[in-house]
C-alpha cells in the first residue's frame, strides 16, 4: 500500500488518506484521477453505507474536503475539483 501511495500524484493521495481517515470501511475507499480542460478531477468512490460520512452533516465535510483539494493544488500548481460518486 505505502508504494501505491507514493505512485500516485499529490493530489490523489491526499484524498486516500483524509477518505481512509473518514469512512468505516477504508478498502472501500477507491480515488480515480483523471483531467478535463487543464484541471484535475478526482473522482471518489466510497462504500454505500460510508457516503454519509463522507458528505457529512448539511455537506460541510464534502465541502471542506473539496476546499482541501483545491489548496492543495493551488500548492502545486494546479487546478483540481473533487467528485463524491455514490
């Protein structure tokens, strides 16, 4: 796992982690990276019963999550946008 991890861009792996850390089933948690129009989008799968932890309570932990991604790839200068797939 710790190679997977490191294989994987900044980005993406920041979202494995903070997902892993959120859900009650972290081997659920898959993270596709993929780009449209020069910005990154990261898709994030959950299981079913986790997505609720993901969204949080009125969406505020999707939303810090998604300002989360979005400064870290301010860092690295680049665009991104988080997609929560159910």
């Amino acid at each position: 796992m710790a190679d997977e991890v490191q294989a994987a861009s900044p980005l993406r792996a920041v979202v494995e982690v903070v997902a892993r850390a959120l859900v009650d089933q972290p081997d659920a948690v898959r993270v596709v990276e993929t780009e449209k129009r020069g910005a990154a989008v990261l898709e994030l799968t959950t299981a079913p019963g986790d997505l609720g932890k993901i969204i949080g309570r009125q969406g505020r932990t999707a939303a810090a999550f998604r300002t989360l991604v979005s400064v870290t790839a301010e860092h690295y200068g680049q665009r991104a946008t988080l997609d929560i797939r159910d």
